[in-house]
C-alpha cells in the first residue's frame, strides 16, 4: 500500500451513513459536501432548505438527502435517524453542527433569548447524541463518530454571549462525558470550536478580507475524525483557526493554596495571597478578544 492510498483510506466513508446539522449553509454544507466526497450517504438536516445543497451532492455522483425541521423539537432527533436509516447503510456519524446566536449583555439578556439558544445549541445536540446511542448500543459495531461543535466562547466565555458560551461551554463537557460513556460501543466522540467565516459569524469577522477563514478547513478535521483515521482518537476538544488545530484540555490548576486547620471566615482570607499573589490582578480578560483582532488563525489557546 502507498503512503497516498494508505491516506486515501484513512479517509474513506464508504457504506456509511453521516448526519449533518445546520448543513444548508456555512461550514455545516462544507463538511456535508466532503463527507459525501468521501464517500458517505449524508442527511443535510436543518431548519432552512438544505434541498439544493443535497441535489448539488447528488449531481456531483454522492449520496444526499435533505431533512427540513426543527431540531430543537422534541421527537425530531428520532425522526432524523430515521430518515437516516433510510440509506440502506449503517448510521455510523453524527455531526451536530447546527447553532443560532442571540447577543446580549446579561442584563438584557431575555428568558427567550435564554432558552432558545440552549434549546438549539445543547438540547437539540443531546437529543440527538442520545437517539444515536440507543441506537448504537443495540447494534454491535464500531467505526462509529460524533463530532460537535462547540465554541471558544464556550472555552473562555465572551461578554455579550451569556447564552452561547453557556452552551457551548456545556457541550463541550457532554462530549468529555459521551467519551467515557460510549467508548465500549465503538464510538468516538469528540468536539470541534470552529473559527470560520459564515453567515452566522458574519458580525465578527465580517471585515476580514474575502477567502479568510474557510470552512472548508473546518470540514477537512471534521472529515478527518469521521472516518478510520480517527479511529483512536475521543475525548477530546479541538479548535480548528485558521491554519492551527489546537488540542485543548478541560480545567486544569494555575495555582494552589494549602490551610490544613484553622478553616474560618477570617483564616479564608489567607487564600488571597496563595492564589493571586504575584499576578497582578484576580481577574484576567478571557483571550478570546484576539478573535476580533486578528485574522492570521493564531489566537487564544
């Protein structure tokens, strides 16, 4: 076997089914469209019309079809299965990329506002993860991926996005606990925080010269951890920016302070010197403000 055939088949999805969220445009439709030239039958599921995009798989030689809904609806992750089982080939990847944004400050932050972006951005991906391993569980196999998108405003928070870090944030640690849950069915689950240029990111990286940030290259990881190469990889968090993929770790020590007795209000007090003494401040900016101020891909992290 060459090195180009051996990476050929790394990559290869043949005979497998994928589910694609939020695929009618932006990287949702990319990663749809490499998965299928890879060689996978994929539902484009969203709440838009992912029809063309689906007719545009099918004329280039793939698999698609199109499932128009809303995911946050309950019964509808296990009507996408379902629709999904319709290829004939084993389910074996869920990409839950679908996700709405509803800025706000805190304090104008609304319980609709509140809810829906939950509802769409961790609810509906949970349903999902949960319908496809009942699933899984009941049909012995392996070669199976979930891969969701999460964000750096998950990872660091990002004043003005209560709502979506939240979420974000919440389905990153999903992931963490999927990982531990479903590795003895053969599934691997992982998370994306994906730095792309699409509709929806539009307010953020809007004034970026044309052809930054692709989300053609988030695809291309996504790609990667759906097919056999990404066989032994799970639990993890990337951040996919530009030309970087980061590996991230969950909560880790900075610094440490030891009181073995004499715990009191009072005594609490000595903390401050064992945790902030030497840093300056106790509270250091999130550096997901390199975001907006930068369009190489390097960044936070």
């Amino acid at each position: 076997m060459t090195a180009s055939s051996g990476i050929r088949g790394g990559l290869d999805l043949s005979g497998r089914a994928c589910i694609v969220t939020g695929a009618a445009q932006g990287i949702g439709a990319a990663e749809a469209r490499l998965l299928a030239r890879r060689g996978a039958a994929v539902l484009c599921a969203d709440l838009a019309d992912s029809g063309p995009l689906a007719e545009e798989i099918r004329d280039a030689g793939g698999t698609a079809v199109a499932w128009r809904g809303d995911l946050a609806e309950k019964g509808a992750a296990e009507d996408v299965l379902d629709a999904a089982e319709g290829f004939g080939v084993p389910v074996s990847v869920l990409v839950n990329n679908a996700g709405i944004v509803r800025d706000r400050m805190v304090f104008n932050l609304d319980d609709e506002d509140w809810d829906a972006v939950l509802a769409v951005n961790l609810t509906a991906p949970f349903r999902l993860c949960r319908a496809l391993a009942r699933y899984w569980r009941a049909r012995p196999g392996g070669g199976r991926r979930i891969v969701n998108t999460s964000s750096e405003s998950g990872l660091y928070g990002n004043a003005g996005q209560g709502n979506y870090a939240a979420a974000k944030a919440g389905l990153a640690s999903l992931t963490l606990t999927m990982a531990a849950e479903l590795g003895r069915y053969g599934v691997c689950v992982n998370a994306i925080a994906p730095r792309a240029r699409t509709p929806m990111s539009e307010a953020a990286f809007g004034g970026l010269p044309d052809g930054t940030l692709p989300a053609e290259r988030i695809a291309t990881v996504v790609a990667w951890l759906a097919g056999p190469a990404g066989e032994d990889i799970t639990g993890q968090v990337l951040v996919v920016a530009g030309d970087t993929v980061r590996r991230m770790r969950t909560w880790s020590p900075v610094r440490t302070a030891r009181q073995p007795a004499d715990w009191s209000a009072e005594s609490a007090a000595r903390f401050r010197d064992g945790l902030f003494a030497g840093d300056g401040s106790r509270y250091e900016p999130a550096p997901i403000g390199a975001l907006f101020t930068e369009g190489s891909g390097e960044g936070p992290g």
